[in-house]
C-alpha cells in the first residue's frame, strides 16, 4: 500500500468536495479546482475526509494512488490557503511594475517585457525587484513563476537574472588577469 496513497485528506470546514463520475471538484474561499481521476483510483468521502483507494496493485495503478492523493491534498490546500512563490530581480536596470492586471519587466532588452497572467493567477510587486505569485493551483502557480523565470534566467558570472526567493546561484570566476 502506498504510503502518501492511504493517508486520508482531512478538509477545513470552509472547503467543500463533490465527486462526479471520474472528476473531483474543489470549492474553497480561494476559488475552485477541478481535477480528473484515473481509471483504477476511486476516490469517496466519508466524515469529513477524503479517501483515495486503487483497484489492484499494478505498478500504474501504486504510482497513480499517490499521485492522485497528492493531487487532492494540493487542491484542498490551494482553495483553503492558496500558493504563492516569490522571484527576485538582480541586475543593474531591471525592474518590474504592474500596469493593470499586466506584469511589465525591463530586463535590458530593446522593449519592455508583458506577461499577462492566467485566469486564477494574481501578480505582485511590492517593490520593484520582488514580484509574488499567487493562486489556488499549486501546478499553474510553480509554471507561471518558471515562465516569468525563463524570461531572463540568472548568468554564472555577475549573477544577473530573475530567480526564485531564496536560490543559491553557482558564480564562476571571471577571466584570469595576465602576468
């Protein structure tokens, strides 16, 4: 039996779950997911928790067991409490600023950059090298915050670039002077 697979998903009393067919909706103070179950995988709700079980122990179906439970747990969490990640800015000249639901970043291109965030994301700069992600879908925040990343990823050699709160950037020496 998977370990993450039988531990059941308690749910907060603002949260409500319906199962229909092979779909499970998520409803919450922070918006609604919806997420589809695998063949194999039931999922049923008994006194307030959610119960993830597999039909057999097929490899597929011990990887989709956890997996599907995780999915959930993710999903009751993003609507109760919601995700955020956090980027940084470094670099002489880039900044970032809102221009309504739009995020433009100067990052030392010839134009300024626009990123229109998805139905369900929220942008934040709360100063001008610090933009917060945030949203119910743990999946859709993490791909946002990595697109944004891409945009301009951090260089070894001055450390210039977007990153992730917190990221340890491996620096490379620069060129060895002459003798």
């Amino acid at each position: 039996m998977s370990r993450i697979g039988k531990k059941p998903i308690s749910l907060p009393a603002e949260v409500t779950v319906s199962v229909e067919g092979d779909t499970v909706r998520v409803k919450g103070p922070k918006g609604e997911l919806e997420e589809r179950i695998p063949e194999g995988i039931s999922v049923t709700l008994e006194d307030g928790r959610i119960l993830v079980r597999r039909r057999d122990d097929e490899k597929r179906q011990r990887a989709l067991h956890g997996l599907t439970r995780a999915l959930l747990a993710n999903m009751v969490e993003g609507v109760s409490r919601g995700f955020e990640k956090t980027l940084e800015i470094h670099g002489t000249g880039y900044r970032a600023a809102r221009s309504g639901r739009k995020l433009v970043l100067s990052l030392g291109y010839f134009q300024p950059v626009e990123v229109e965030p998805p139905p369900g994301i929220e942008l934040e700069v709360p100063n001008p090298n610090t933009v917060v992600v945030r949203g119910a879908s743990k999946q859709l925040v993490g791909q946002v915050a990595a697109q944004i990343r891409s945009l301009r990823k951090v260089e070894p050699y001055l450390g210039k670039g977007i990153r992730y709160a917190g990221e340890k950037v491996r620096r490379k020496a620069g060129k060895a002077g002459r003798k």
